[in-house]
C-alpha cells in the first residue's frame, strides 16, 4: 500500500494544479483578453528603478520580461538583448508591432532553460 499512496497523491495534486490553471484562465487570463485594447491608456511609463535596474545591465545581457503585456519595458537599453512573454494573446501582438522578441507562454511554464537568462522581469501593473 505505501506505492500506492504516492501515487494517489500525485493524481491529487495534479488534479488541484489543473483546477487552479482553469481559475487562473477564468478569472485572470480572460480578464486581460478584455482589457487589452485600454491596456496602454495606463501601462506606458516605465517605473524608474525598473528602467534604471534595465540600464545598468552589462551590454550583451539577455533578459527575460516574463508577463510583459504591451512591452512597456522592452525597449529600454538597446546594448541589451531582450526577449518578453504573456499569455494575452493581443498584448503580445501589440509587443510583437512594436518590433519587440515577444511570444505567447504561460508564465508558470516557461520554455527556456534554467539560468539562461542574465536578468528576469515579471512585474505587475
């Protein structure tokens, strides 16, 4: 019976991790699908220890902005490389017109390798 148990639990837990992905595309994901086109009437100035922290970074550095919406952050520090990403389907798009590396992943399973990145950005608002 103790292999049993393992296993029972981690059906349990993915059960409860697949029940709190569909809340959080219920009632977060959905909710940004709805408010991207106001989204850069209030997301456009970059906050400044968040712009300071971007041009202090060694030229040739890569960046992750995990959750990047419009790419507000994006273009800040030409000497370094960036790469952004969001679930939001038409803020990544309007990232993407902007000439940013954007893509669409979930920032709970990102696709990169660990420690890739010099810099990782994931900030609300």
């Amino acid at each position: 019976h103790d292999t049993v148990r393992p296993l029972h639990e981690a059906a349990w837990m993915n059960m409860m991790e697949e029940a709190a992905s569909q809340l959080e595309r219920d009632h977060v994901h959905s909710v940004y699908d709805k408010i991207a086109p106001y989204f850069n009437d209030s997301r456009y100035k970059a906050w400044p220890k968040v712009r300071q922290f971007l041009l202090d970074l060694q030229p040739g550095s890569l960046v992750a902005d995990i959750g990047c919406g419009n790419g507000k952050y994006l273009h800040i520090n030409k000497e370094v490389f960036k790469l952004g990403c969001d679930v939001c389907r038409p803020l990544v798009d309007f990232a993407w017109s902007q000439g940013h590396e954007v893509q669409m992943c979930d920032g709970l399973h990102l696709p990169y390798r660990d420690g890739c990145f010099d810099a990782v950005l994931s900030i609300a608002g």
